[in-house]
C-alpha cells in the first residue's frame, strides 16, 4: 500500500496544478471563517435596520453547530479537489502513462488501489484541516466550550469526510469514462450545474424527492442538509438520517465497482 | 533454445476491424526478433496484449514459460509506439516512477541515463527534448530494471538520419550484451540491420517467419541472359558457377553462385561459342522479397 501511495505522490508532487488548486482551496478553507466574521458583523453593523433581532454573525460559530455550518458551505468548494482528481486520472489515460505503468509492471488492480488510496489520503487529510479550523473557530468564538457542547453533532465531520471520498470517486468515474483532461474537468463542473437544474424540476415540479436525492452528483451532497434555515427559525435537519447515508455509502460502492471494472476490461 | 514468449492463436478484434488474426510465435532467448509490416498490420495491438495493455479477444501468451500475471512484466522493458512521460516532469524524475513500479534501485538512473547521453539533461523537463531525445529516453526507461526481454516498437519513427543511426547502435550495443530483443518496424532495413530473426505480419496475419541470414543469403543475384542460340539453356546449365536456370519468354534467368558475375558468365558462353545479345543482373534483395512476399498475399 506504501509503494501505491508513495507513486501516486510521486506523480502530483512535481505537478502546477496540483498546488495551484490546493492552495486555491486552502485559501477558501482560511478565508471564510475569517471573511464571515469580518464581512458579516460589518453587513449587520451598517447595511441591515437596527432593529432586526440579528446582533452578530457569532452563532453561527456556536458549538456544536459550528460543524455543520461550515462543512455545510466548505462542500460547495469541493469541486476544486475534484478537479485535482479529474485532471490526474484523466491524464494518465490522456498521456498513456496508465498503459505505460501497466506496461511496466503495475497490475491493473495495483493501478485502481493506488489512486483509491490517494483519494482517501487527500479526503483523509482535508478532514482533518476542516476539523482543526472549526474547532480553532470555535474555541475562539462560542460562548460554550464545554467538552459535550463540542463533541454534540460531530458526526458532521467523518460525513464531511465520506461527502469528499464519495465526489472524489465520482470525478474518477468521469476521468476514466472521458479520458481526455480538459474535457473531463468541463464535464465534470458542467454536469454539476446541469443536474443542479434537473434537481430543482424533479423536487419542486415534479415533487420527487427521493429522485432528486439519487442525482449521482447531488448525492455526494446528500448527509450534510442546510443548517442556515434554522436561523430563519425554520424546521432545520442538524442530523444525519440513515437513508441519506445507506445512499452515500451505496454510491461509494457503486462507484468503486464500476471504477475497478473499467480500468480492469477497458484497453489502455 | 529455451523460449522467452510464447504466443498461441492470439487474436483481437476492433468491432468488425480484426487487428489481429490467430497469430502464434515463438521468441528465443537472445534472439533479436524483428516483427516486420506495414503501417495498420497490427504489430503495436499484438506487443499490448503480450504486455497486458489490451485484452486478447482470444488466445494465449506467456513469458518465460510462466502464465503471466504483472510480476513478469517487472522482467520487460517496453516501449509502445512513442515515448511516454509526464511532460512537465524532469526525466529523472519520470525515471523514479518507473524504478518504483519496476521496484528496482533509484541508482540506475543515473546508469541508464549515462547508457543513452542524456546524463547532463536529466534535470530538464522531459518536453524540452528533441523527438531523438525522447525516444532515448523511452530506452533508457526500458533499461532500468536490467531487462532480460526489450520490447521496442517503431523506436526510429520520426528521426532524422543521426537520431536513427544512434538508436540502432544503442539497439546494437543492447544485443550484444546477450539480451533478447523484440523490435517492430515497418522499415525493412531496420530489422535487416539489427535482427536475427523475423517475421512479417500483413492485415493482422503472420505470412512469414524465419532467419534474417537466411533470407539475405537467398538475396542472389540472378541474370537475364539472350542469344540466338536455342540451345542457351542446355548451355548454362553446364556452367560449373551456374545454380538454376528458368526460362522466361525468350531469355533465361541464371542463379549463379555468390562471387560470380555477369561478365564471369558472359566470358563463359563467349568460350563456349556462345554469343550474348542480352545480359542484364537483377539482384533481388530482402526488399523486393519483403514486397513480393506483401504482394502475393494480398
Ligand atoms: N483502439 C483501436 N480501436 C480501433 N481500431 C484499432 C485500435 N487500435 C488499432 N486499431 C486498428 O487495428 C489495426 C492494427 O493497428 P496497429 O496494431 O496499430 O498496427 P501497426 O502497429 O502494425 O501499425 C489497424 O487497422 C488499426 O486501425
Ligand atoms: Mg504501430
């Protein structure tokens, strides 16, 4: 497994737009909890009616909401990383490397794991990072620091964590359907918006929501529902329901089924 | 001999395109295996299905006398069509790729690099190279594990007359350290001047196998010979030099033995009280057969 991973390593260490996008994305991670807290309380202290019951962006920093509120909006970014997975995969079909590694000595099988690790070592990874900066947040904002208040409603982040491996492997199914880079990243973000579209025709024209939730793309989404609603006073889902996750956890199957046997049948 | 690839009635089909047709072949150990054919014959399809790039639509191969799985191809060099790196990447750097997959030492490197002329260039990203680079390269990167089979396909494509001439002495050096050697070419002067054996393959089809010795010394040279004479051919055949004799139309064709030429045998009848009217040498080369060979097949 070490020599997989370390090839795959090997492989993006060298490569521009693997830090250009990680870095984009890093910068994301730090600059909207900074910006939210900057931005927000100058709207509200300026912009908004004084009257209005909203003193200050700060509950949103509150354990043990935190968690959901920032995973919640950190998935929209999500497409940078899986940019990073399109465009890798994608190329070694492009660049007949993948042939060539074959070639070389690398089973097919040893080909598929090595990027079904990489995946998990960068979802692994940004996790992490996520969970640090919420809980950096949120010793520094919430009024609450206790460590039940804290530990309240973490299951946000090892689904944050599934929401990251799951769109990962979904890039990768379009990588090694398309093969061709460019247009591999361009179908990946171009399908996102259009079945955003087809989301909103089934669940609200046609009113069918289980449907709308089985979209392959909007399914990576499917654990993490918005927490900001409740801020509206709305019926607000701060949960994890099992269907969504028996849905998530299916796709992630799905996906590494199907990955595996397209790289196993398909000529290189 | 023992045998380093055995193939048995591989074939593959493209949809309705069959690349390949029930090919089967034998490669010695320490042969240098010429597989010769056009452009389209299916000489690159063949190489990635023995290398596990492409599936066989049926058949079988195996290597060393092993069923092999991917372990085997740690034991192979090969390089398919045209080099294949990470542009961007430094070649040292593509190299440490391959020696991880091979799983051989980071220190050969810098040797095979040494073996092809490319150790002060190692540093520079593999899309700065000239085509001859890349291709040295791609060799370089087939002989990091010490290969006991190379597999190069086309390896001159492309090149200018000196890319050509140092590749096949990088090909030359290679065999002569005793390393089988599998080259296809669609160039029969190229598997004329390195190989020892070879085959021909034509629209996915083995039409002809055997020694590049034995082809070349049946290169002969075979003379055209008239004369108003009509006991010319009960003449020649008395030539102690003279091998065969055919009669086409009115003149006669005559095989002579190697060292003999067409003034030898003109000498000859004049002695004989023999008058020539028409004489003319036409050697057939490896070429001409190659193409007659093509010709008669299709
Ligand atoms: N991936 C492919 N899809 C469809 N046809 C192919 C493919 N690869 C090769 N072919 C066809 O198979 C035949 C043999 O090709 P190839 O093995 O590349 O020939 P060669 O290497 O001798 O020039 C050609 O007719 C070619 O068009
Ligand atoms: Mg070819």
């Amino acid at each position: 497994m070490m020599r997989l991973l370390s090839i795959e390593f090997m492989k993006v260490r060298p490569a521009k737009y693997f830090w250009i996008l990680l870095s984009l994305f890093a910068f994301i991670l730090a600059a909207i909890p900074i910006g939210t807290f900057a931005l927000g309380n100058w709207i509200i202290g300026n912009l908004l009616p004084a009257d209005l019951p909203i003193q200050s962006v700060l509950p949103l920093y509150d354990f043990a909401d935190i968690w959901q509120n920032f995973t919640f909006i950190y998935q929209f970014f999500t497409v940078l990383l899986s940019s990073i997975v399109a465009i890798q995969i994608a190329q070694e079909f492009s660049l007949r490397t993948a042939r060539q590694q074959v070639i070389d000595g690398l089973s097919r099988k040893e080909f598929f794991l090595g990027k079904v690790y990489f995946l998990l070592t960068l979802a692994a990874a940004v996790t992490a990072v996520v969970f640090a900066i919420c809980l950096i947040f949120g010793l520094i904002y919430s009024p609450v620091t206790d460590i039940e208040s804290i530990l309240l409603n973490i299951e946000f982040i090892p689904a944050y964590f599934l929401h990251l491996f799951h769109d990962f492997l979904w890039a990768m199914f379009i990588a090694i359907l398309i093969r061709r880079t460019g247009i591999a990243v361009v179908v990946l973000i171009f399908y996102g918006w259009i079945e955003s579209i087809l989301h909103a025709i089934i669940q609200f024209a046609l009113r069918m929501e289980w449907l709308a939730k089985m979209l392959p793309n909007g399914a990576t989404k499917i654990l993490i529902h918005n927490p900001f609603s409740k801020y509206a006073l709305m019926e607000t889902q701060t949960n994890i329901a099992l269907g969504d996750l028996a849905i998530s956890l299916g796709y992630i199957t799905l996906l590494l089924g199907v990955n595996y046997w397209m790289i196993k049948k398909r000529d290189l | 001999m023992s045998s380093v690839l055995e193939i048995v009635n591989i074939s593959k089909d493209f949809g309705r395109i069959s690349a390949v047709k029930n090919l089967s072949l034998q490669v010695s150990k320490g042969a240098v295996f010429g597989i010769l054919g056009p452009n389209g014959s299916g000489k690159t399809t063949t190489l990635a299905m023995i290398l596990g790039a492409s599936n066989p639509t049926s058949g079988s191969f195996n290597w060393f006398g092993e069923n092999g799985n991917h372990q085997v191809r740690k034991r192979i060099g090969a390089i398919l069509e045209f080099p294949v790196f990470y542009p961007s990447f430094s070649a040292e750097k593509n190299l440490r790729i391959t020696a991880r997959i091979k799983e051989v030492s980071a220190e050969r490197i810098d040797v095979v690099l040494g073996m092809v002329g490319l150790l002060e260039r190692k540093h520079d990203a593999f899309k700065t190279y000239s085509l001859g680079m890349k291709q040295r390269l791609a060799i370089a990167s087939a002989m990091l594990c010490d290969p006991e089979v190379l597999i190069l396909d086309e390896p001159t494509n492309g090149l200018d007359p000196q890319g050509i001439a140092e590749i096949r002495t990088i090909i030359r050096d290679i065999a002569e350290q005793g390393k089988t050697i599998i080259l296809a070419s669609h160039l029969l002067d190229e598997v004329q001047k390195v190989c020892t054996d070879f085959c021909i393959l034509k629209s996915g089809n083995l039409i002809y196998q055997g020694k590049v010795s034995d082809s070349e010394q049946s290169t002969t040279t075979e003379i055209e010979v008239g004369a108003a004479d009509k006991d010319l051919e009960i003449h020649l055949r008395k030539i102690p030099f003279v091998q065969t004799v055919t009669r086409v139309g009115d003149y006669c064709r005559v095989v002579v033995l190697s060292g003999h030429d067409a003034a030898a045998l003109n000498a000859y009848l004049n002695t004989m009280g023999i008058h020539v009217s028409h004489l003319i040498t036409r050697k057939e080369s490896l070429e001409e057969k190659f193409l007659s060979i093509l010709n008669v097949q299709a």
